[in-house]
C-alpha cells in the first residue's frame, strides 16, 4: 500500500513522502494561480476552481485568498459559497452538499497528529473525513475538526469549534459561562415541527472574544426568528 492510499484509508502514513510533497506543491500552485486571478474575472476563478477541487459546478464561488493541500479531495454542491480565506487541509475527503454558505476566516481539517512529541516529529500522521450536509451555514472564523459530519440544514455560529457529529438542522454556537470555561448548545431546528432536542458539549478555549462575539451574534439571530 503507497503512503496516499494510506493516507486516503485512514491509516498512518508518512506526511513528507515524497509522491504526497509532489501533489501538495502542485495543489499549492494552482490555488497560488487561483489567488492572482482578478476578482471580476468570474470565468477564469470558476474554470481555475474546477481545475483545483475534486467536484464543482459553474456557480461555486470562492473568495480568494482560498487555500488547500490537495484539493482534489474536495467536493462541493451546487451553489457552493465560501468567503475569503477559506482553508481546507483535505488530506481526507471533504464532502460538503448544496448550498451551503461558508463565512470568511473558516477551517477545516482532517490531518491528525499525536499529541506526542516523539511521534509527532516523526512526521507520521493520519486523516478523517469531513462532511457538510446541504442547506448549512458555517458562520465566520469557525473550525470543523476531522472526522466531523455536520446534518443538513444546520447553523454553526461564528467563532465556534465542531469536534463532534451534529444531527439533521442542528445549531452550534459557544455559550460564554465565565472567562475560561464555555458551553457550546446545540439545537434541533425546524426542519420537523414535531422533533426537537437539546444537548450541550462542555470545553475549554483560549478565544473568549470569539466566542462572545459568536454569542451575541446568534443570540440576536435567534430572537429576530422568534
């Protein structure tokens, strides 16, 4: 088994195999050509995207700068929107349905590393998939940790971090409780008028800023849909 195969599999694999660097560098040209083109220039952006992303149609729209390490790994849906900076380490595949819009400064990763030094520094990684359902909307400066599959129709609010599976319309937000410890909801929407739910994840971050931007933010969201 080659270290893509590998890679793709799931299994470790060795990130600095020279095959891997050769499609790395590669990808990284064509974003860095995606990059330069002029922004009225829609033709040119949407032909250099379907050269760099694995699935695309004529109305998927980037805002550049947009950067990714393969990009043939990714695949997105009709009427696909991501705003500027939009970065995606697709060393899994990055699945993400119709019509989902992505806010500016947005991540997501599907490289892992041990929390080892010694085997970190070796070099040697791993990688899981992510998936957005359709109709999702990926708030600014929020990360989508690997392994993640967010439901149709869901909300993430901006400045939040997705470390787990999240159902079908859900809404994910961080909740400030005090200046270290946050509360991220997240909640079954209207997508059933007769199903609804409620859970909570607890963590720790370092950006409490971001997160009570991201509060208040759809806090005031949710008070004009009421």
């Amino acid at each position: 088994m080659t270290e893509y195969e590998k890679m793709l599999s799931g299994e470790i694999y060795n990130a600095v195999d020279p095959s891997l660097l050769k499609d790395l560098y590669a990808c990284s040209e064509l974003c860095w050509e995606y990059n330069q083109i002029r922004p009225t220039d829609f033709k040119a952006r949407n032909e250099k995207l379907k050269q760099i992303l694995g699935g695309a149609d004529d109305d998927t729209f980037i805002n550049p700068p947009f950067h990714c390490d393969y990009g043939k790994h990714i695949k997105v849906g009709r009427r696909f929107f991501a705003n500027f900076n939009f970065v995606v380490l697709d060393e899994a595949p990055v699945t993400i349905g119709d019509d989902v819009f992505i806010g500016p400064n947005v991540g997501i990763y599907t490289a892992c590393h041990s929390t080892d030094p010694k085997e970190r520094n070796t070099r040697e990684e791993w990688a899981k998939p992510v998936t957005i359902g359709r109709n999702c909307w990926i708030g600014g400066n929020v990360t989508i940790l690997p392994g993640v599959t967010i439901g149709e129709g869901s909300t993430i609010g901006a400045g939040s971090v997705v470390v787990k599976d999240l159902p079908i319309a859900s809404l994910w937000a961080i909740r400030v409780s005090s200046s270290r410890n946050l509360k991220i909801n997240h909640q079954r929407g209207p997508l059933n008028k007769n199903m609804h739910s409620y859970g909570r994840y607890e963590y720790l971050s370092i950006f409490p800023f971001l997160s009570i931007i991201a509060y208040r933010c759809v806090r005031g969201s949710i008070r004009r849909s009421n």
